[in-house]
C-alpha cells in the first residue's frame, strides 16, 4: 500500500491499484475551499500519472459527500463580488478540477455517502458510475443563489436521467433522497451506510482487474459515444457563471442563506 496526503482538506490513497479520493473537511460537510479545489484537481492529475492506478473512487468524509462550495470563502469572501467582471475578449476555461475529473482516464466511481448539494453533485456526476448509501441526498442548488450549474449538470445529467428530469432537477434545485435518485438512474445502487466503501471496491476490484489498456479505451469510446466534448460548454458556463456572481439575486441568494430566511428575487 502507498499513501499519499495531498493536504488535510483533500486524502489520496492507492491500495492494489484503486485509487480513493476523500474529501477531508467534515466540520464543513466536505464544502469546497479555493485549495480544497485545487488538491482535488491535483488528486485526479495524480490518479491519472500513476501507474499503479488502475480504477479512482471519490468519497467524503461522513457525515456527508461534498456540500458544494464553502458559502463564506467562495460566495462571500473577499474575491466574491470586488472583482469587476473580465473584458469580452478573455477567454474563458472550464473549472480546472471539473475538467481534472472528466479527464481523468481510469474509471472513476463516486461513493456518495451522505449529501451531493451544489457542486458536489456535480462531482458525483463527473464519475463513470455511482453508488450510494441510503442517507445520500443530491440537488443541484445553483438556482438558489442565482446562478448556473457547473459543466456537469449541462454535459452529464441531461445524458444519465434524460433532458426532462435534468430540467427538473435543474430549475428547481429540489433535493432527493438515495431511493429517488436510484429511481431516476442518477445512481446504480443504494447499500446500507456502512456497505457503501466495501460496495465500491468490490466493484472497483473488479474493474481493475482488466487490462489497463482496454479500460482506457472503452471509458475514451463510452465518452466519445454518449457526452462528447465539455470543453465548450464548460466555458460557457464559467462565463455565465462569473457574470451572474454580479447579479443582486445573486447576492441576495448567498445573504438569505447565511442569514437562514427565505429570499427575495427581483430579477436583476
């Protein structure tokens, strides 16, 4: 067995050859920082280099999958809403840890064991195939603070549980519980809490397996046949993104979420 600790916030451990990948920052539900972000990109960069690995399973540290991102840091901090959005003529690029996942070459398993909210759903979307336990709950809630999903609520979810229940998903941020989730195939199996991890290197264990070779291919064929290229798409959504952070909903979504009462949007 090797370990490596990418940092406190993000653990990267390779055992015969799975590769896991867990969210560390319980106290926060596993909510994203600016560096959690970034070791978690530089985990799937890490996967991928590595010989050894053969199959990655992302998880997080109970008691949930990844909150989405650190409301305080991300939405309210300092680099919020002081940086005036950059000129038309600046190219944008897709979320460096998103596209670190979606290009990650070994098969990718999402063991959600708690809440997916917000860009941890997206997450458990950037996995070839997820499991969960029965307390998972998912949503994708960028509506409730005025903005747009990341590349894998657009690239994925349309593709896994159809474009209808995607928009359903999407316009109306609601959450769901493990049994809703497996019903609309957003999941392929529910386990008991303390079943998930075993669950998810038995199948890991299977898949690595095979021929690393082969297994690279087929995830390249299956991307190429069912997503295509999220490059573009994953830009767009940036931009949008950023200029909907300039957006009074948008601020007024964050402030009634610290201050825990129900918003007031007016469109603007």
């Amino acid at each position: 067995m090797t370990e490596t600790v990418a940092a406190e916030s993000v653990l990267h451990s390779v055992e015969d050859g799975i590769a896991t990948i867990t969210l560390n920052r319980p106290h926060r539900r596993n909510a994203l920082t600016y560096e959690a972000y970034d070791r978690l990109e530089a985990a799937f960069r890490q996967a991928v280099a590595d010989p050894e690995t053969r199959c990655v399973i992302v998880t997080g540290s109970d008691p949930a999958f990844c909150s989405g991102d650190d409301v305080r840091e991300i939405m309210a901090g300092p680099k919020a809403f002081s940086a005036s959005p950059p000129p038309p003529t600046v190219r944008h690029r897709p979320t460096p840890a998103a596209m670190a996942a979606l290009e990650c070459e070994k098969p990718v398993i999402a063991a959600v064991n708690g809440a997916a909210m917000g860009w941890g759903m997206e997450l458990a979307l950037y996995a070839d195939i997820r499991l969960c336990s029965e307390k998972a709950t998912f949503a994708e809630l960028f509506i409730k603070r005025g903005l747009v999903c990341d590349v894998g609520g657009f690239y994925r979810l349309p593709s896994i549980v159809g474009p209808a229940r995607a928009a359903e998903l999407l316009f109306t941020g609601d959450i769901i519980d493990a049994q809703t989730a497996l019903r609309y195939g957003l999941v392929s199996e529910v386990t008991a809490h303390e079943d998930l991890m075993p669950a998810a290197r038995a199948l890991a264990g299977r898949i690595a397996a095979n021929p690393p070779l082969a297994l690279r291919y087929m995830k390249e064929g299956l991307r190429r046949g069912t997503y295509g290229d999220p490059r573009e798409l994953g830009a767009w959504a940036i931009e949008t993104i950023r200029r909907l952070m300039q957006t009074e909903d948008h601020k007024e979504g964050v402030a009634s979420f610290l201050e825990k009462r129900a918003p007031v949007f007016k469109g603007r």
